[in-house]
C-alpha cells in the first residue's frame, strides 16, 4: 500500500471506520472485534439460502465466514484458509473456480474491492457539467436505460428500488445516474451508470459527489464495490474521496469431498 492511501485511510474518522466495521460483520456473522484483532479467525455462521463461504480482508487482518455445520462440512484446514485469504487479497476474479482439497468454490458476481468516504475524505464539490435532476421520472431514466446494456443497467443500480436517486442532464437527455442501496447497519452502497458517449467528462463524478453528500447528510457512510480490473471506476471513486477499506469475496460452495474427516478449524 502507498504512502498516500495509509495516510487517505488514517483521515477516516475513528467512527467512520468503527461503524463500517460493524456494518461488515453483520453478513459474516462475527462479532465486531473480529474484524479489529484477529490476525486469522474462522467464523461459523448460519447458512444462507445456498452454501456459502465469505471471506473479509482488512491489511493483515483476515476472517472466513463458514457456513452453518448443520447445512454443510467443509473440513477446511487452516493451509486452505489461508488460501482463501490470500485469493482475496489478490482479489479473484468473479466466475474463478477455487479448488481446495476438500472442497470447490466459485467466487460470485460481488467484487471484491470495498472504499468508504466520510466527511474527512470527501473531495471539494466539482463544478456541475450540465444541470442535475433528483429522483428523475422513470420515462427521464429510459432514456439512460436505453443507451446502456442490460447488465451495465443492472450493475449500476437502474432496476433496483432506490431510495434516492441523482441524475445529470445534457441537452435535455439523461446522461448519467447515480443510485444509493438500503443502508446496511451504518454502510450505504451507491452505484453510478454514464452512457457510454459521455464518459470522461465529468458527469459520473458530479452525480456522485451529490449523492454521497445526501447520504452523508442522513447519517449513513457511503461505500463503493470495486470491479476487479475497472481502472476507471477505481479512478472516479477516488477523485470523490472514496478510500480503499477492506477486500471481501462471496464463495459459491459446489462441491464437498465427503471422504473428508469431519474437523472444522476452531473459531
């Protein structure tokens, strides 16, 4: 890590960084203290819908989210979490296949890479390119829906159902979106969406930057998922004020080798 993001992280408050901490232990089903001591820990949890394995990354403190023993046995040894750990620091890709001794895994669709902003990183507000909507009609988001792909509407938050939207206008046409999530504990995810003829010209960052400040102003910490690989949405963020927090992974369970002995690591 470069100097400058040790010194970006250190500018987060105390609080901020406490209550994401909290926020990220809620889906891995560990207490809190967890994700602030432990080097290495293994956490047992209760299952989801399907078999899953979590894992959270934060500097050299890491925790790997184990299913319910009940629902399924994955026998991991502490080389296999390690492994785990270690792919998440190097943030796999999503679709990876993970193959352990025991058992296999497919990294999900969720990206690894998590910034966080407050108020002690945000960046000065941008000058505005063009005139922002808030909350924009839904016949005024077809006309974003259109001009992107399918999944780039979904990743970007345009099928969800948001709380508040933040959208920019050009030449009366809606050129780029900004979209926050449910809050989870103190954590508010947002997603922006800029059509593709207007990129790199200030709009994604102008309707980001009015986002984030709306959910400052609610008492929430925004925070962004980084795609592995995406340069540029890494770039945005950060010109924004988004610090580099944490690495997580969703691990998809596929396949357990029963011959396994049945011998959990203890948490």
């Amino acid at each position: 890590m470069s100097n400058s993001s040790k010194d970006l992280r250190a500018s987060l408050t105390e609080r901020s960084v406490a209550d994401a901490l909290r926020s990220c232990a809620m889906p891995l089903g560990c207490p809190v203290g967890f994700l602030e001591r432990h080097r290495v820990t293994t956490v047992e949890r209760p299952g989801d819908e399907e078999p899953v394995v979590r894992t959270f990354v934060r500097d050299a403190i890491g925790v790997v989210s184990l299913p319910c023993e009940e629902k399924v046995d994955l026998g991991l040894d502490p080389d296999e979490i390690q492994e785990l750990l270690s792919l998440t620091r190097l943030e796999a890709a999503p679709g990876s296949v993970i193959e352990l001794r025991s058992a296999r895994f497919i990294v999900g669709d969720d990206p690894a890479a998590v910034a966080l902003l407050d108020e002690s990183t945000l960046a000065p507000s941008p000058r505005v390119a063009g005139m922002l909507v808030y909350d924009p009609r839904r016949d005024v988001l077809d006309m974003l829906r259109h001009d992107v792909s399918p999944c780039e509407w979904h990743q970007g938050g345009g099928n969800i159902d948001s709380p508040h939207r933040v959208g920019a206008l050009q030449g009366g046409a809606l050129v780029a979106l900004a979209t926050v999530d449910a809050p989870r504990g103190r954590l508010a995810r947002v997603r922006v969406l800029v059509s593709p003829r207007h990129r790199r010209m200030g709009y994604g960052r102008v309707v980001l930057h009015a986002m984030v400040r709306h959910v400052l102003s609610q008492g929430f910490i925004p925070f962004v998922r980084l795609e592995f690989g995406d340069l540029a949405s890494r770039a945005l963020a950060a010109t924004v004020g988004f610090v580099s927090f944490a690495r997580s992974l969703t691990l998809h369970v596929t396949h357990v080798d029963s011959s396994v002995p049945v011998e959990l690591p203890a948490s």
